[in-house]
C-alpha cells in the first residue's frame, strides 16, 4: 500500500529524525531538505533511503552533526572558501552561497571551494540554487574509490558526479547532473535490497569479471559510463574537485572511512558564471539564444535532461510524495530510535 505525504511533512519528518539524532538545526534542515528533493523529483535513489547512511555516519563520529561551516571572503578575488569543519557539504554550501552569488555577479565568473565536507546526495540543488540567480553552475566533486578506469579491474576512482545548471527565466532550469559512471552507486543497492539483477555492462566482481549480482557488484567495482570518455572525465574530477583544492581524492577517502556503509568525507567545487556578463558587448541576448537552442532540440522529438524530474517534481509539490507503508514505518521507526535503530 501507498499514501500521498505533502513536501513540506516529510521535510519536517527528516529533519526531526536528524535533530532527535544529535544534529544541529543548521546541518539537519539543510540535509532534510536535499533528501526530501530526491523523493520529491522521483529520484529514489538519492532519496529517504539514505538517512540510515547519515545516520551511520554520525554513529562512527566520521561527521560533525553540529558544525558550524566558516566562509572566507574572498576579497577582491574570485574564489570563495568555505570550511565545513567536518559537517555535511550541503550546510556549507548554503553558508557560502551568497558570497558566491555576489563575485560571480561583479567578476563575471567565481567559484567556491568547500574544504572538509562529508557530502551527500545530489548536485542538481546547489546547480538550481545559482540558476534562480540567473548563473550558470558547474558542480564536482570525488567520492570514494569504487569504479574501476578503463581497462583496469579495481576500484580506483569515485562515481564523481558533475551537474550543470542554465537558467531559464520563468522556466525550471537546464540541468544535468550524473555520476561518471555507468549509474550512482545508489542504484546499485536498490537493485539489491530489491532483489533485482543489474543491467549488462554496470559492474564488475572482486575478481574482476562482469558481473549482474549487485552483492557481487558491491564488493567489486562499477565502470565508468562510455568507457574511456567517462574514465578520463572521472580522473579531471579527482584533479580538479581533489587535488587542485587541496583535498581527498577518492582512493584517499576509503583509506580514510575504511569503507563505503559511510557517507564520504572530501573536498567540493562549485563553478558560477554570469552569461549576461560573458556575453556582454555581443549581438542577441544569451538566454534568448539559449532558448532557441532548446526548442529545435526538443522540435526534433528530444528530450530536455531533468523533464522528468521536473514533471515529477510539480507532481509532488501539487500532489504529495508517494510512500509505500514500509517507508513510512522505517521512517518511525528511524524517528522512534535514533541512532540505536543502526546500532
């Protein structure tokens, strides 16, 4: 059985199970809020199955449930830097948002650096949150080793997400936002807590041969999407979302965790640049040009990245979330018993 839950509920409800946790209100609202957007764009995968992780998390003290993110201005320049003091990324980014805003929208182009994060869930709010700004986003960051590079058989790079976001005035967004490999690492678990076999080409096992088990898949390594395309991708982001900032590459965060039952602990950057700026001097408006661009994709019968998530989205906010009963009874249960419900 199912019942419809509004928004704004299972916000509330998420951020009471993290707040009856230990957490902070300024690191569980924003945390509630991100997980609630997987549930609420039919993004399952990102969504209120991963507050066990959180709370996993907490338990092995491998995240600060109550830190306090610190921005540092970034003068005259273009980087901002937020330290996370070991808290969720999502508190840090919303900490060092406006900062962002304000550079891009003065230089043309800005960035932000989040140090010492654990991050969680998806890119595509922080690309959103630019976007109703009118600037265009690019969001990356590592994880941990669980992909193997092309032609290899072990895990050694992380499933690396990268989102874009372009705004649309009085329109959702142009976004993408995926993993750079073949799915999210999410996917995998889905498939097996639901008994399912995964699609030919996801993963291989320990041994390194293909495999369809997820267990199997789990304890081996996933391949990057479009082989050495999405390898080579994959390694840029380690280079610039790790390296570059000065944080944990992805083989580095699993000697750090020791495993993969935890939310990661790295490094992030968030790009913002001003097409109004960018463009500046140049015939034709930017987002009118854009516009242009995505009706002739769409005239020949394509489709926008993210429609989906969308239409499930207005769905929801008009509508309600969609839970099963055991959802609604595990998210009792979370809330009846804390952390001794993952102990």
């Amino acid at each position: 059985m199912t019942h419809a839950i509004s928004v704004e509920d299972l916000s509330r409800q998420v951020e009471q199970i993290f707040l009856a946790a230990g957490m902070s209100l300024g690191q569980a609202a924003p945390l509630a809020r991100v997980i609630v957007a997987g549930e609420r764009d039919g993004c399952k995968s990102h969504g209120i199955y991963r507050i066990e992780g959180v709370l996993r998390t907490l338990e092995a003290g491998k995240v600060r449930g109550d830190a306090d993110p610190v921005a540092h201005p970034a003068g005259n320049g273009a980087i901002v830097r937020v330290d996370a003091r070991g808290g969720f990324s999502n508190a840090a980014f919303d900490r060092g948002l406006p900062l962002l805003v304000e550079r891009a929208a003065e230089l043309g182009l800005a960035a932000m650096v989040v140090n010492d994060c654990t991050h969680f869930a998806a890119l595509w709010p922080e690309v959103e949150a630019l976007t109703e700004h009118g600037l265009a986003a690019l969001v990356m960051c590592p994880s941990y080793a669980t992909v193997a590079p092309a032609g290899g058989n072990r895990p050694l790079l992380g499933t690396n997400p990268m989102a874009f976001g372009w705004p649309r005035p009085g329109r959702h967004p142009y976004v993408f936002d995926f993993a750079t490999s073949v799915a999210a690492r999410g996917e995998i678990e889905l498939h097996r807590r639901a008994g399912k076999p995964l699609p030919e080409g996801w993963a291989m096992d320990e041994a390194g041969r293909p495999t369809t088990d997820p267990q199997a898949a789990l304890a081996g390594a996933m391949m990057p999407f479009g082989g050495h395309k999405g390898s080579a991708i994959g390694t840029m982001i380690e280079l610039l979302a790790g390296i570059m900032i000065g944080d944990l590459t992805s083989p580095e965060v699993l000697d750090y965790l020791g495993t993969t039952a935890l939310a990661p602990f790295h490094g992030e950057l968030i790009l913002a640049l001003s097409p109004d700026q960018f463009a500046a001097g140049r015939p034709g408006n930017p987002f009118a040009r854009a516009e242009r661009l995505f009706q002739a994709i769409q005239g020949q019968g394509a489709r926008l990245p993210s429609q989906r998530r969308f239409a499930a989205r207005d769905k929801a906010n008009a509508d309600g979330i969609v839970l099963s009963d055991a959802e609604s009874a595990q998210l009792d249960h979370l809330m009846a018993r804390g952390l001794d419900a993952i102990r």
